[in-house]
C-alpha cells in the first residue's frame, strides 16, 4: 500500500507533499513516516494519506474561452494611449 | 493559464522540459524519457544504498562513540535516501525487489567512489567531506529535475548532505590539528580518493550531447560539475596544510580550472564492475538482502497477519519455555 506524506514545516504553514511510502497499514505507515520526515525535529506535523483515497482532477478544460475574468484577457495598451492622446489634443484645442 | 498539451507529442514535452517545465508521475511520459529517468534514478539509489558499506565497515572502529553515532546517523540518512529513491523508480514501472536484484547481478550500476577500499579513519573523513561534496553538487542541480517527484526529495536529501559534509570537515579538522601521524593520516587518504574524486562527475562529454541533460534531467554538465567541485573545495584543502596530488592542478586566468586528465579508463571498469572492492560489497549486500527477506515479507505482504495479530485473530502461540 502506497502512502503520500505532506509535511508541515512550522506553524502557520501550508502541508507539502514530501514523498511516498509503502506501508501495510497507518501504523507502520506512521513509524516509517517519523523516521523519513521527522527524526531531526524538522516537521511539527505530517499528513499520511493513501494514495488510493486520493480524487484527482487535473484536466481543466477551458472551452468557452472565459479570459474575461482573468487579468490575461485585457490588453488596455492601445486604448490607453488612444485616450492620453485624446486627452493632450483636447487640451492643445 | 491553459497548460501547454504535451500528452503524446514527443517534440513539445522536450521543448517544455527544455524550457524549464517539470512533469509528474501521472502525465505522459515519452518512452526515452522513462527509460532514462529509471536508469539515471536506479543508479542514484544504488549508490545511496552502496555508499554506506564503506562506512559501515568504521563504525566499529569509530576513534570516539561521538563519531559512532555520527556514522550511525549518516549511515541511517543513507539508507532513507535509497528507500525514497527507489520508491520514486516503483512508481516509474519498476518495482524495487528488481532494482536489488540488478544491484547484487552486477547489472545496474553505482557511483565509482564507492568500489574503493576504506583503509583509515582518514579515508572515513575525506569521503564524508569531499566526496559527498561531490555528491551534493550533482544532488543540488537535481533540484531542478525535469521530473518533479524526484526533485522533491531531493530538498530531503540535500539537507541532510550537508549535515555530512560539516560532519566529515569535523572528522579532517580533528585530525589536522593533531599529531603529525594524524595529519599524515588525512594527506595519504586524500592522495588515494583523489583520482576517483575527478572522474567522479564523469567525461566532460558537452551538456549538449550528454543525453541525461538534453531531458533535463540533469540540469548541468559534467565538467561544469567538477569546475565547481574544485573551485568550492581546493581552497578550503589548501588551506589546511593539505597538498592536492596534481603537479597541474591550477586555477587559470579566464577563471577555469586545469588539471591532470582524470583517468577514465579506471573510471569505465571501475563502474562497470571491476573496482577493487566491488565484489565484496556486492556479496555482502545480497547476503543481506537475502538475510532480510523475511522483514520484507512479513511488512510489506497485504498486512493481513500484521491486522490479524492486532485484533488478537489466530496468532500462533509460543511455545512454552521448558522448564528443567
């Protein structure tokens, strides 16, 4: 049984994945865990998780094209030059 | 952001790697790749696994029991790092129980600093501070591994090296700062490891051509690996006292470093099989491997018997003691 370690650096920090480990059960999945991630004092909490459990989604498909709500789908370049501009010519009448 | 859809397109996962994109055990991987990710892989958990017979053999004979349990303690982080690098071969399709058997075989390989006989506690120095010096210079730019799994437990890894490394440089202090016979101890080792040191990053075979870097896999090449080895280490060897045994070895004006051409064909049978240590620590390895069956067996098997001895199900009784 494969099992996928996060480990918490200090306090306040998010979990990170740190490797994996086979272990038959939560147990020797623990004491493995303790000595791989933690022996030297250097994770104040890890999260043992069996990789089985694990639901993935990694496909994000994107079919609609919604750049408008995404900084990427403005390009206010042009336009704000075509308004400075604008604006000078005004002034200048 | 949309990802850029490398799946089954061999051209765009080498540009993405080449670009700096690293890839997970999940996505497609092209067969090359696969096949040289294991092999490169395998070898660096070889060599973990390898690298603490030479050790092993001064715990006993450790000069203080601060030394033993620093030794103890390397030789525990070793053996981790094997356990996490083979487990990151399992999940690129092969399972660990054959990495061993192609270790013991003689058919896969491992790193040539560790086919040479540990004569002194002054070889026991010069390997914990200069070759694992070596060794975190490739292990660091690993760091940056086109596959990500691996580059991850690298961070591990890393930091524990250096523990080893300030361990070693301890262990050489000591010793310079000695008795004479003490410092001659530390000079005639380092005259011993030096060869082996400077073929230890391999032929200066260009990044370019070197197949482990065009997958960025590794993300350096050889020569720049052990231009970086001498520029870090000579000066704090010089430093000592300590003489390094290359009349050519110089630092030269455009900054790059000269030496005597290292001698790869040792370097070639060394790895291949014919050091002079080779066959006895592989014997001894599958002598324990052999030995440790059962503890594989008895852990890794579906945990049936370990749950069922848990829940006080039909666990054999031990015989009891005959009294006389």
């Amino acid at each position: 049984m494969i099992w996928e370690i996060f480990r918490r650096d200090r306090k306040g920090q998010p979990f990170e994945h740190a490797g994996s480990l086979e272990a038959p059960d939560a147990d020797f999945a623990e004491a493995w865990a303790r000595e791989q991630y933690g022996r030297r004092g250097e994770s104040v909490a890890l999260w043992l998780v069996p990789r089985d459990t694990v639901h993935v989604v990694g496909d994000w498909a994107d079919e609609f094209d919604l750049k408008y709500r995404r900084v990427d789908g403005y390009s206010i370049k042009a336009r704000l030059k075509e308004a400075r501009e604008r604006h000078r010519l005004d002034g200048a009448a | 952001m949309a990802a850029i859809d490398i799946s089954h397109d061999e051209q765009a996962f080498l540009e993405y790697v080449q670009g700096g994109g690293q890839v997970e055990t999940t996505d497609w991987l092209p067969e090359d790749y696969r096949v040289k990710l294991v092999k490169f892989i395998e070898m660096h958990g070889n060599s973990e696994l390898m690298g603490v017979l030479p050790e092993r053999e001064w715990i006993l004979r450790a000069p203080t029991l601060q030394r033993k349990l620093a030794l103890t303690a390397k030789v525990q982080d070793e053996v981790g790092h094997a356990q996490l690098i083979y487990r990151v071969v399992e999940d690129l399709g092969k399972p660990r129980e054959r990495c061993l058997a192609d270790l013991v075989s003689g058919k896969a390989k491992f790193h040539n600093v560790f086919h040479y006989p540990t004569r002194t506690w002054g070889d026991v120095g010069v390997i914990a501070w200069l070759v694992d010096a070596a060794a975190i210079i490739s292990q660091k730019a690993l760091l940056k591994c086109s596959y990500a799994p691996y580059a991850r437990i690298m961070k591990k890894i890393c930091w524990e090296e250096s523990f080893h490394i300030l361990h070693g440089r301890d262990v050489i202090l000591a010793m310079v700062t000695g008795t004479p016979g003490q410092f001659e101890l530390v000079q005639e080792a380092l005259n011993r490891w030096w060869g082996p040191l400077m073929q230890f990053h391999g032929n200066p075979i260009a990044a370019e051509d070197d197949p482990m870097y065009l997958w960025r896999i590794k993300s350096q090449g050889n020569e720049e690996a052990r231009q970086q080895f001498l520029d870090g280490y000579v000066p704090q060897i010089l430093e000592l006292g300590l003489t390094v045994p290359d009349p050519k070895l110089r630092k030269r004006d455009d900054g790059v470093w000269g030496y005597t051409e290292p001698d790869w064909a040792e370097l070639k049978s060394v790895v291949t099989g014919h050091g002079p240590r080779t066959a006895e620590r592989l014997a001894l390895r599958a002598r324990f491997i052999a030995q440790e069956q059962w503890v594989r067996d008895a852990v890794l098997s579906d945990g049936r018997r370990l749950d069922g001895a848990r829940q006080g199900a039909e666990v054999p009784a031990l015989p009891a003691p005959e009294r006389g």
